[in-house]
C-alpha cells in the first residue's frame, strides 16, 4: 500500500484481516505480523492485510493485549477536530431521537465501541457529565473532545455545569495510564463545589454521588426495565436483591408495592437507598437491610413472604475463563428465588456479563426451575435501554440480559 499519510502501518492477520470486514474493531497483540514506521503508543495507526490493502485506522497501544483499536475503515478521512466534533454530533442526535426528551437529561451519551469512541464512556447526570477513558488512544485526545462534546450541548440549550473524570480502575494501569479522578477543566466553567447532583428517571427522584458511586455513580441501562418492574409491582410484596441505590425497589415502591425489601452487601449503597426512598416519600412501605444475598436468601424460608423477586447481581464473570463458576453463582439465586416464590408469583432476573451469553443464561435459568420443580412463563425478554446501543458486530456491546417470568 503506497503511504499517503503520516501514519505508520501494520500489517495483520488473514483473521483480523476478517474480523475488521465484518465490523469489529479490535486487532489484538496476536494479530499482527509487522509494523513498518514509527508509532508511539496512543498514535493513530494504519492496518493493512497481507496483501497490502488498507483495511482501517486505529489507535495503537503496545501495552494493551488489544493493540489497535480501529475508529475509521474509511481511508479518505482525515482525523481532525471536524472529524470528531461530527462523530460527537452523530451520537447525541442518536440518544435524541431514541430516548425522546423526557430522558435525555439522564443517559449515556457515549458508548465506546457502539459510538466509534473506543474506550470512552460518557454518561449525563442532569447538569453534570461523568466519563471514563480506559484506552490510551481516547485519552490523548480528550482534551478536544471533552470541549466540542460540552459546546454541542450547550448549543443545543442543554445546561451543562461540568464534567468529572471517574478514571478510578485498574484498566488503566493496563493501558499505561494512571487513576484518578476529578474536575477536566473547561475554559471559562466553574465546576460545582458538590460531587452529588440530583435526578429523576421514570418520574423517581435519586441522589447520586457521582465521586464515589459505582462505575459512573448510576445504572443507567436498566431504566426501562425498572418501568417493566414498577408495572407489576402493584399489590404485591417485593424482594430486590442486589439493590444498589435503590433503583429497582423505588420503581416497585412507586408502582404501587404493597412493600418492599431492598438488600444490598454495601452499607453506603443501602444508606443512600434509604435516602433515596425518603426523598420520594416511599420509606414508609420500605425496608432496608445490608446483607449478603446468597447468605439471606436460604434464610428466608420460613420467615418473610413475597411474592416477587428481583435479582439484579453485579457481573459474576468478567472473563470466559470463570463463566462455569459465574453460571453456578447464578443458579444459585435463581434456585433460591424460584423456590421462595408462591405459585403464581413474579422473578425478575437479570445478568449484566457479556460472558455471560444469553443461550448460557437461558439454560442455567431452565436447569434451576427443574432443580426448583417450577415451571417459568416467560412475560417479557429485555436487554439494556437504546442509549446503550448494540452493534451486531461487535458482540461485546451485547451484555445485559433481562427477563421476567411468572413462576407456575
């Protein structure tokens, strides 16, 4: 391929060479075969098949087992501010047209690999924006994009009072970068002296710490999975496991719960749930209890009643090398689940691993009735809200799985 850029070149696998086609954007340390000019990590490289055809361009990283990450396969493009300010532009008329205006003063604006911003994860919390940057490629060029992301918004009449950095994990260190977290300066912006901004999703007021919050400091994908929760609540006394801040139980509570029991092994999550619940006046039909699930759940047998469960856990499996430990976890509290349950009563469950495959949770779900002697009417099959989107080729943007069932 004759060099028409500045860009040094790397030439790959026929496997890679087949997975950039078919739209992934990963190229990893295994996959390629030479490299041919200077590239420092973090620079925009080029990639070349065997036969020296351009296949794309992406961000390399000699520390990373993924060694490029593909942004264009698009060889005219020139990977300017205009560049980026157009890929920005294309994801927030994106969240603009499928969450409708009601709930776009909190979602996710960027989703890595499922925008074209590989590594990068934006998520909007009212007046405050929360990101996290886990390739090196996104984080040398944050310093354009962060300010181009907050000036469309506020052409756009969106009020935008900061942006706070959540780079607390590990990842980062295997990419070469450090933790940390804070305000990212922006010219002529004063950022707010609290790192906890109020919000309201599905009409629900929450208190979020954005500073020492999971993740960015909220789930935001579950949202309208809580509304198909909160639906039907009524009447009924409800569990939710693995409560967090909250946010199932309170959408039960609102839905019209007869009570509710919110459990969570994290005494800071379950108090700010607490607080959540008094800040919506729902705390008089509520209980709250720091516990450990899988240590509760066998517990309950003989003692409180309800007839619909929630089971919302954090991911049991981070890598295929523990899915078979991750699917006994799951078993585990879905058995207890089914077997707590009256006839006729209602289970939500949920995995939020990409490992964690759907037909794998779909079978662990079927041998758990038949060890709970039960059978499952399915009532609806979900997956993550649309601000989170799907690329059918990129699997990895495929994670949550969510179903809710009568148990008969």
């Amino acid at each position: 391929m004759k060099q028409q850029r500045q860009f040094a070149c790397a030439c790959v696998t026929h496997k890679a060479e087949n997975s950039i086609r078919s739209g992934h954007p990963w190229i990893y340390n295994t996959e390629i075969t030479g490299i041919s000019g200077n590239c420092e990590d973090g620079d925009l490289i080029d990639v070349v098949s065997s036969h020296g055809k351009y296949l794309g361009t992406g961000f390399f990283n000699s520390r990373s087992k993924i060694r490029i990450r593909i942004i264009s396969t698009n060889f005219n493009d020139r990977f300017d501010e205009a560049f980026y300010e157009r890929r920005l532009r294309y994801a927030w008329e994106y969240r603009k047209t499928v969450m409708g205006q009601e709930d776009l003063s909190c979602c996710r604006l960027i989703f890595g690999e499922a925008d074209h911003f590989p590594g990068l994860t934006v998520d909007r919390f009212g007046d405050i924006l929360v990101t996290q940057t886990l390739s090196l490629g996104m984080e040398r060029i944050k310093p354009m994009l962060f300010p181009l992301l907050y000036r469309i918004l506020r052409e756009d009449g969106q009020q935008i009072r900061g942006i706070f950095e959540r780079n607390d994990v590990g990842i980062r260190e295997l990419e070469g970068m450090e933790q940390n977290k804070g305000f990212f300066p922006l010219e002529g912006v004063e950022p707010p002296s609290s790192t906890t901004v109020e919000i309201v999703e599905n009409g629900i007021r929450y208190t979020v710490d954005f500073e020492n919050g999971q993740k960015t400091g909220f789930f935001l994908d579950q949202k309208y999975n809580r509304r198909a929760v909160a639906r039907l609540s009524h009447g009924k006394r409800v569990l939710d496991c693995f409560t967090h801040t909250g946010s199932f139980a309170l959408n039960a509570a609102a839905g019209g719960a007869e009570y509710v029991c919110a459990v969570d092994i994290s005494e800071s999550a379950v108090e700010m749930a607490r607080h959540n619940a008094q800040l919506n006046g729902l705390d008089a039909k509520m209980n709250f209890q720091a516990a450990n699930v899988f240590d509760l759940l066998p517990t309950l047998d003989h003692s409180e009643k309800f007839d619909f469960i929630i089971l919302d856990p954090p991911a049991f499996t981070k890598s295929r090398q523990t899915v078979e430990n991750a699917a006994r976890g799951y078993k585990e509290i879905n058995l207890r689940a089914m077997k707590l349950l009256p006839r006729g009563g209602y289970l939500a469950t949920c995995s939020c691993s990409h490992f964690m495959t759907d037909p794998l949770f779909r079978d662990m779900l079927r041998s758990a009735a038949l060890d709970a002697n039960v059978s499952l009417r399915q009532i609806e099959a979900r997956q993550q809200a649309p601000d989170h989107p799907i690329l059918w080729n990129v699997p990895e943007t495929d994670y949550l799985k969510f179903y809710i069932f009568q148990v008969v």
